[in-house]
C-alpha cells in the first residue's frame, strides 16, 4: 500500500490506504502516546523493501516495526531466545506464541507479527510491547 516513496504516509494517506482499520491505527497511536510516552515513531522509505515503515523506538531501541497493507496494518517485534519463557508463560494467543517459538530465526532472534484490522485486535501487540520492555 505504502510503495510510492514520494508519497509521504501522512494521515490522509494512512485513512485511504487502511479505510476502517484506520480507528485501529488511531487507537494504536493513541495508546503509544498515553502508556508509553518515552516511546517515538518514525516513517522511513526502505529501498529494499520498496515500502514505508513505521519503526517505533525507546531511545535507540527498536520496539516494533509496523507495516500498513489495504485494511489492515501489521505489528512486528522481534525478541531474543532468551525471551521463549515469557513469551511462552505470556497471555497471548497459542498462535502469537508458536510463532515465536516454531519461527525462523535470524541469529539470535525470533520475531511475532500481529495483524490488525480493528481496535480489539491491538490487545496481542500491548501484551508484546510489555513482553519487550520486560525483556532487555
């Protein structure tokens, strides 16, 4: 959705690409804002990728990558192994979890996307941004 990298993804971009996942996008920010006001977030255009990104990030740590498709957005995290523990003793969904733990590694590190497509669906990606600041 967001491959055009002349087209900045401002809010008016972001509403016609994500259409009525955009109140899910605004409960997303809104929530960042409110319980994580350390937290920041930065569109980039990733050449490699051809598309933009929204990284948030707690001082130079990357918390969450977030990728927007037509009506729906999508959370990644990426945690370490030493994390299988809490991912696992978590609340989140059986699916969130063995995604982690049955999926692909990139050295050291495992990563959980979530799709969401409404606010109600925004509950995994709180519950892994509490797992990251527990997980150092």
């Amino acid at each position: 959705c967001l491959n055009d990298k002349e087209e900045y993804p401002d809010d008016e971009v972001l509403a016609r690409c994500l259409g009525n996942a955009k109140r899910a996008w605004d409960s997303f920010a809104e929530f960042l804002k409110e319980d994580y006001p350390s937290f920041s977030g930065e569109w980039r255009y990733y050449v490699d990728g051809h598309n933009w990104l929204y990284k948030v990030t707690k001082k130079a740590k990357t918390v969450c990558w977030v990728a927007v498709y037509d009506g729906e957005f999508k959370t990644t995290f990426y945690f370490p192994d030493r994390a299988e523990d809490v991912i696992a003793a978590s609340k989140l969904k059986q699916e969130y979890v063995d995604q982690f733990l049955h999926g692909k590694k990139y050295g050291k590190i495992r990563g959980v996307t979530v799709s969401i497509k409404k606010p109600a669906d925004l509950n995994a990606t709180k519950i892994l941004i509490g797992i990251k600041e527990q997980v150092k």
